[in-house]
C-alpha cells in the first residue's frame, strides 16, 4: 500500500498481445507517437500540438527544471519530494513554503514567497501529494499569476488528477501541466509521462527531447487503452470504487486519527496514533509509507488495493479503533 498504483492492469491479456503483435520494432514509432498524441488530446480535451510525452512524468519533471529553473526552484513542503531532488542533481536553488501544523497552506504566504524570492519555476502538486486534498482553484490562480509577475512558471503536477472534480486550469505560455498514465490508467509499468505546454513554453521544455521519446510498443499499449471509451469509462469507475473502499475503510476510525479528505488513490492519515496504526497494518500484511521528514513524523499514506482486500483491511483497522478505544 505504500506505492499508489494499480492493484491490477487495465489491459486484458488478449489486448496485450495484440499490441505486440501490431507493434513493427523494426521501425521508429513514428505513427505510433502521433496516434497516442491525438487518442490523449481527445480523451482530455487538449491540442495534440501541444503535449509531447517522455519516461514517465518524473522525467517531465527534471527536464522543466534544467530547461527553466536556473533561477531556483519553489514548491510546498511537504509536496512530492522529487521537486527537490531534481533541483539538487543540477545544483539550483531550491525553495519551500511550509505547511501548518494540520498540513494545511497559508495561501498568502506562498505568494509573498514567490514575490520575494522570484524562483523561476514553482512546482505544485494538484490533487496534492502526499496529502490527497484538492487545493482551491483561486489558490492555482494566484499561484499562476505570481510566478507570471516575476517571469517565472506555473507547473501543475496533476498525477491524480483524474481522480478529483473538474476544475479550471490557469491558461498561459507561463503554465505547464504535468501528466502520466501510471495513476488512474494503472499503466505504471509502462512509463508515460505527458506535459502539456504552449508557445516558446513547449519549445523550452522539449528542446532536449529525444526524437522518439516512447518505444513502439508502449505507445500501442497505451492508444490500445485510449481507444476503447467504454472500457476505459468503467475502468475509470472501478478505479474511483477501490478510492471509496479505502477511505471508508479508515472512516471507521477517524476518532483515532485525523485524514484529509482524498481526491487520489491513497488516503493520508496524521495524529499521535497514525503511527501506531501503520506498524499495526504493516505487522498484519498491509504496508503503507511513512517519512524521514521531521514535518511528517507523525503521518502515513495508504494507497489503494486489489477489492478482495478491503473486507480484512477494514476489519483490521476496525479491530485496532476498538483496542485503543
């Protein structure tokens, strides 16, 4: 449970195979790139022309950061920790605004911050990791309109995003927005990452790209996923139901813990007894994640699993909230 991906592929056997059997390795995946380009767009109502893919959205990630963070580089804390590690491999400075105490932001702060320090890129994670919330939408904006007063960007890592609502997405060549298909398509195996990028801004980002940055094969099973829409429909529902299951599952004992209301595949848990309550499921077969980071000592994350487990997850949670009653 300390992974957030797939308890199982979204692709059965016999498509599988047929990818394979359709893929010409003898051949750059010239056609496949474009197909996979066009199945994407459509599915998320963007251009083709501006989204390019790479291995996974953690490359995504570095490449915007050599290409336009020379100036430094500004994320919450906590946030997904690889903001930081990224800027470190290159030697660019890197800032954090912190949390509150209960994991939240003070909004203002972060903004003052990016005024203050002019990073050239700011990360942020929507819905956030490690916490699961769905920031507020003005928040994004405000976010998005600092970092275009001190000529910098906006990347917005939606990893989860498919997991939350609709919401309204800043427009602007100072935005980039940061994708995969190792989430809620369950295709983490096949490293797909997608940055969606306009103007000079795409060109910045994609200048050191590889010329064919997927293999053939990927990209055939990743359009084979994209093409079946009512496939991929109940596909996205079964993956919103293992969300459910999950956070219903750790309900039973909110008078123990606190949670943060989840948008993504996993359920983050603090409090005095998040802890306890994680060496008590990792004892019992469950393994969630917890953290070095001494500003979350005292938290963990669960993410979702196969539904034959939830019956005998929930019992365990259930029999831990009565031992500690």
């Amino acid at each position: 449970m300390d992974r957030n991906t797939s308890p199982k592929s979204p692709l059965s056997k016999e498509q599988i195979l047929e990818a394979v059997n359709s893929t010409d390795i003898e051949l750059y995946p010239e056609e496949e790139l474009g197909r996979f380009k066009e199945l994407y767009a459509k599915q998320n109502g963007f251009s083709a022309e501006n989204i390019e893919v790479a291995n996974g959205s953690d490359e995504w990630l570095q490449k915007i950061i050599m290409t336009l963070g020379k100036n430094g580089v500004m994320s919450l804390s906590p946030d997904f920790v690889m903001y930081q590690t990224y800027s470190n491999q290159v030697g660019y400075r890197y800032y954090s605004v912190p949390a509150r105490e209960d994991y939240s932001f003070d909004y203002e702060l972060a903004v003052n911050e990016i005024k203050a320090k002019k990073p050239s890129v700011f990360f942020i994670s929507n819905p956030h990791n490690p916490t699961g919330v769905l920031l507020p939408s003005h928040f994004i904006k405000e976010l998005a309109d600092a970092m275009k007063s001190v000529g910098g960007y906006l990347v917005i890592d939606e990893a989860y995003g498919e997991f939350a609502l609709e919401r309204p997405i800043p427009e602007g060549d100072h935005i980039i927005i940061v994708r995969t298909m190792s989430k809620v398509y369950g295709l983490a195996g096949l490293r797909i990452g997608i940055a969606i990028a306009t103007g000079k801004t795409y060109e910045a980002i994609t200048r050191i790209n590889h010329p064919y940055p997927l293999n053939g094969l990927t990209l055939n099973l990743g359009s084979a996923l994209l093409s079946d829409q009512k496939r991929l429909n109940e596909w996205f529902e079964y993956q919103k139901d293992l969300q459910k299951s999950l956070a219903d599952a750790f309900e039973t004992v909110r008078r123990h813990i606190k949670i943060k209301p989840t948008h993504t595949n996993f359920v983050f848990i603090y409090g005095d007894k998040a802890r306890d309550l994680y060496e008590y499921l990792y004892q019992n077969g469950y393994r969630g994640r917890v953290y070095d980071d001494a500003n979350l000592k005292n938290a963990a994350r669960f993410s979702i699993v196969h539904e034959k487990e939830y019956p005998k997850l929930k019992e365990l949670i259930t029999k831990w909230g009565e031992s500690h009653d």
